[in-house]
C-alpha cells in the first residue's frame, strides 16, 4: 500500500513538470465561450423603461393621495383658526366647555380615522364640502354669540351644530364600511 502511494506522488510529479501544448488554454477558453455563451443584453433598455414608467406611476399616485389629504387638512386648520378669533362656549359656562370639548375631539377623532383611497375619493369631498358648510354656520353663530347677547337659542344652535357634524362623519363611515364590505364580499365571489 505504501509502495502504491509513492508510484501515484512520483506519476503526480512528473505529470506537473510536463508542459501543456502551446494554444491550449486558448482552445479551452474557446470552448467555454461556446457551451456557455455571454448572455444578450437585449432587453436593457426594456428594463429602463420600465423603471421610468414605475417611478411616474408612483409620483402620480402620491400625488393623488397627497391632493386629498389637502382637503382634510383645511377643514382642521379652519378650525383652528376660528377657535382663535371667536368666543366659544367654552368662556359662557364650564358646563358648556366639557360638551364643546367632548364632540370637538370627537369630530377629530373621526376625521382622523378615515381612510382615503382613489374609490371613495368623490363621496369624501361631498361630506368633506358639508362639513366645511356647517362650520361656517358655526362660526356665524359663535360671532352672534360675541355679538349679542348670550341667548338659550344660540348656545342651543351651536351643539346641534357640532352634533350634526359628528352625525355626519359617523354616517361617512358607516358608508365608507359599507364600500368596504362590498369589494370584500365581490373579490371573495370572484375568488370562489
């Protein structure tokens, strides 16, 4: 067995010192080439294209939310605003200021919870339009109560207001749960 090992280091060692003929690694590089040729790139400017078309759709689609969410964000400044000019229920009783309170973080609440999409985008900008009618009329009331006198009726008008604002937000999403349960049970027949 040892002397078998010896035979195979001796035949290594001459196989090594052997020259390889002249042309030969060129011949193997040739028929490397040829088994496994370099790939095409054909199709690059495929791949370029489809990365601008990619990037437009995206800018144009951010575009779009950030377009509706504008819409939402002025009905929040408007109000901030007008809390800073008028007098508001707050200053006639601490009563009063625990209700304005309680349906002004309600009314956020739920303006902060709407989810926009590019589907409910239409149905959003006519609530959103009504809401922004209805604190107009809030604001006219809180300069008739700065005007005038402190009237029942006025203090009566200004929490229907607000309670007809945060009626109409709850409707906007029940309709908005509505769509959604809609598209839900169609992309679940369509998948059946």
């Amino acid at each position: 067995m040892a002397q078998d090992i010896k035979k195979i280091l001796e035949q290594e060692s001459k196989m090594t010192s052997q020259k390889l003929p002249e042309g030969h690694f060129n011949r193997f590089e040739k028929r490397l080439e040829t088994e496994f040729p370099k790939p095409n790139n054909q199709f690059s400017f495929l791949r370029i294209a489809a990365s601008i078309v990619l990037l437009l759709s995206i800018s144009f689609a951010g575009y779009k939310y950030f377009k509706i969410n504008d819409s939402k964000v002025e009905v929040a400044q408007e109000e901030k605003k007008d809390n800073k000019k008028v007098k508001s229920l707050a200053e006639v009783s601490p009563e009063l200021k625990k209700i304005e309170q309680y349906y002004l973080a309600k009314i956020n609440y739920q303006i902060s919870t709407i989810k926009i999409t590019e589907e409910n985008k239409d149905l959003l900008d006519v609530y959103l339009s009504q809401l922004s009618d209805l604190q107009r009329e809030y604001k006219e009331l809180n300069s008739k109560l700065n005007s005038d006198e402190v009237t029942e009726q006025t203090i009566d008008s200004l929490i229907e207001n607000l309670q007809l604002r945060l009626q109409l937000l709850r409707q906007l999403k029940k309709k908005l749960e509505l769509i959604e349960n809609l598209k839900s049970q169609q992309h679940e027949s369509i998948q059946a």
